[in-house]
C-alpha cells in the first residue's frame, strides 16, 4: 500500500508553488496524496515565518499535527519554509514531534527527506539560500482555471521592517524562457487565469538582463492564446514605469488591477522604512496610473505603529487615504521582527496603539469600499466562475477587480447552467459588505 502524504502550505502564494513543486515530485516518486493531514501517514508542513501572526500560526498547526502524531493517527512530520529557514536549529532543537527539519533551498530533494524518516532517522538539513529551486514541475492546487506564476525568488529591496531578504536572500529571476515555458503548460492543461508574483515583481530581470524586463514578460504572457487574463501583483511603486503602464492600458488580456504595497506615506516613515518613494511621488503616480488607466482597479498595503509613529504622521496616512480612494486596501499592524533594523529602533509603539490605528483605516477603508461598489450597481461586469452556494441558490465568482483570496466576491443569479471557469457577462444589481450581487446577462 502507497504510503500517504498530506501537505500544509501555509503563507502566501510565493509558498504555495513551493508547495506545488514539493508535491508533483512526490505523486512521480510513487507516493499517494491526500488532502486532510488526519488521513496522511506523513505530513509535510510548508511554514511562514514572515510575521508573528504567521508563526504563531505555523506553531499551532504544528502542535495539532504532533497531537495526531502521538495517538497514532499520524506517523512523521517533515517541517520546512520560512520558518524553519529563519530559526533552524531552534525549530531542530524545540520542536521534537518534527521528524525532519529542512530550509527553503532542501524543498527539491523532498523525496530523499522522505526516505530518510521513514527509514526512521532524523533529518535536519538547510541547503544555502541560493540554491532554493526557480522553477519546476507543479501540480496545481487552486482552482483548475488560474495558478500563480512565481518570476523571482528572494528580495533585495532591505525594507527595515522585513525578514525577507534574510530568509529567502537576494532577489533572482527566473530566466524568461523558463517562465514562458511554465505559463504555457499552465495554459495548455487548463489555466485561463495566470497571477505574476514575487515578492517585487517590478524589479523582474533587472538581475540577469541589466534592467526590469517586466512589460516584455507580459506582453508575452499576453501572446498565449489560451489566456483569458493575465494578473500582476506586488508592483513597487519607484518602479512602476510608463513602458509598464502601456502593457497594462493596451493588452487586451492584462487585468486592468495593479497591486502596489505603499506601506505609508509620511515621508519620514518611509525613509525609516528605508521605502524608495516620498508622499508627492506616490501622490502623482497614482494620478498618472488613472489618467493612464481610467477604469484601473487599485490596491494596496499598509502599515501602522511603525516605531517612532506620531498621532500626527497617522493621521497623515488618514488624509492620504481618504484622498486617494484605493479600490482595495489591507492595514496591518506592525510586527517586531528580530533581526531587522526597525526591531532596533527606539519609539516602538504600543502594541494596542498599532492595532486601534490599523482598525481605524480599516473602517475608514469599509466605507470607501461601500461606495465604490455601490456605484457599480447598473453596470455590466465581466465574471468568471468560482463554484455554486447551494443555501444562496447561486453561483459566486470574481470580476476582474478581484485577485483570488484577498478581495471580495460576485454572487451571481442565473437561469444557465454554468460551468467551473466559465467567463460570463453580468448586471450587478446590490452589494453586501465588500462582495457585490449580480445576474448573468446576455450579450
């Protein structure tokens, strides 16, 4: 009988083709794959180490596996990812129940970790950073229709804030002949939808060609017949160039959705953030994204109780959100991270003050969303479709405003049959919170 593994991909996406990666090795060596780690004899867990909420995270599910673990129920665990990488002999030496403990760059010799705790030996083992695999075989675990496409490993952008570079090292692109190549299989086996990432996508080639090939990349994604659309994430503003606007404005199939982590914008934040950009400069990018780009869809991540925040630099950020009416917005709160420069500085805010200050601009951003959803109310948006509610007696999907798992909804009412995927054209008709409720139209 094949011995069967269960993985747990924790994180963000940049992990979750980690993950893919990891599995398609495993299905070709043999092993059985199930999804629910209860039904598994061995356990891979793929962790986040990025934030302390991330690692409180891993911990706990690691605690819930060495609880099967110890009735029986399971018999290994292999633990790898950002956690591991970032505290390794501590993860080795704290964690017991973990039969193997290996970093980021020990992911493609997942078969041969295997091997060795089911031979009942204990593996600790971190390869160095720069050996962690670019690219490889996947299987894909999201729905059928779109995948993410990694295009670089690691970050060299040294935000003050970030463990990145010390977890996942310097930024490396993938050579474009071999992202090319994975977005063509991903189209040929199914995927309409591909989402570029990284952890700065913008910065794509700069380290193999000399200068950011990001807008040749998708203009050749975009040349894919099969591809329905083409989304890209994690763009830095200083980077975001008028080459990289035209690609976005004049290709049909890229996703009119540009994702652009500003974290602040009071310009002393930003430079103690060791951010590139200033106010003014975030201020006339994103009016000359929508002058460019009139129907664009903008998001964007923050952060509050930075140290050394004053009432004043936060309500700064207040002003400047409430001014540029992001589409989608997240505020998170910020997180000490040992063995950064911000950990360091003097000035740490309460922890109180920086989770009150992150709900007051998530409120603020709930009434900004309201009304930019209300006023789609009578207009024709294209959805794909992500599955059926059976209590709503509806279908729900995403528009092309909506990245999966980090924006909202479209429940769509339809008299059709609509299959997993499926590109329709719907009326929206009311919203709820931040999803919005549609019925499918005829063209």
């Amino acid at each position: 009988m094949a011995i069967r593994v269960g993985m747990v991909s924790l994180g963000c996406s940049k992990n979750l083709v980690d993950s893919e990666r990891m599995l398609y090795k495993l299905k070709a060596h043999g092993y059985k794959l199930v999804t629910e780690p209860g039904e598994a004899d061995v356990a891979v867990v793929n962790t986040c180490g990025f934030i302390q909420s991330a690692k409180e995270e891993a911990i706990e599910t690691i605690m819930e596996l060495g609880a099967l673990k110890r009735d029986g129920t399971l018999k290994k665990i292999i633990l790898t990812g950002c956690l591991t990488e970032r505290y390794q002999q501590e993860v080795a030496d704290l964690i017991e129940e973990a039969d193997a403990v290996v970093g980021i760059s020990d992911q493609k010799d997942i078969v041969d970790i295997l091997d060795h705790v089911l031979a009942d030996e204990r593996y600790v083992h971190f390869a160095p950073k720069m050996e962690a695999e670019l690219t490889g075989d996947r299987i894909i675990t999201t729905l059928p229709f779109f995948a993410y496409l990694k295009i670089a490993e690691g970050c060299s952008n040294c935000c003050s804030y970030c463990a990145i570079p010390k977890i996942r090292g310097g930024y490396r692109s993938v050579p474009m002949e071999d992202v090319l190549k994975e977005a063509r299989w991903m189209a040929e086996n199914g995927v309409t939808e591909i989402i570029v990432i990284a952890q700065d996508t913008t910065r794509y080639g700069s380290d193999l060609y000399g200068e950011s090939r990001l807008p040749e990349l998708l203009r050749k994604l975009c040349a894919i017949p099969q591809l329905h659309w083409v989304r890209v994430l994690y763009c830095y503003p200083e980077r975001i160039t008028d080459e990289l606007l035209d690609v976005m404005a004049e290709e049909e199939k890229m996703v009119k959705y540009l994702d652009i982590p500003i974290q602040h914008c009071d310009d002393e934040i930003l430079k103690r953030m060791n951010r590139q950009s200033s106010e003014a400069e975030l201020r006339d990018l994103l009016a000359k994204i929508r002058s460019r780009i009139p129907e664009i869809t903008l998001r964007t991540t923050l952060i509050t109780g930075f140290p050394g925040e004053t009432k004043e630099q936060f309500n700064r950020l207040g002003d400047f959100v409430q001014d540029m009416q992001f589409d989608r917005l997240g505020c998170f709160p910020y997180s000490e991270e040992e063995g950064t420069k911000a950990a360091e500085m003097p000035d740490q805010v309460d922890e109180d003050v920086r989770q009150h200050r992150a709900e007051i601009l998530m409120q603020q951003q709930a009434d900004v969303s309201l009304a930019k959803n209300e006023a789609k109310v009578g207009r024709r948006l294209e959805a794909v479709i992500e599955g059926y509610d059976r209590y709503a007696g509806c279908y729900f999907g995403r528009t092309a405003a909506d990245a999966p798992d980090i924006d909202g909804k479209i429940f769509i009412k339809s008299s059709s049959r609509l299959k997993l995927g499926q590109y329709i054209t719907v009326e929206v008709f009311d919203t709820m919170d931040y999803d919005l409720i549609a019925e499918e139209v005829e063209e």
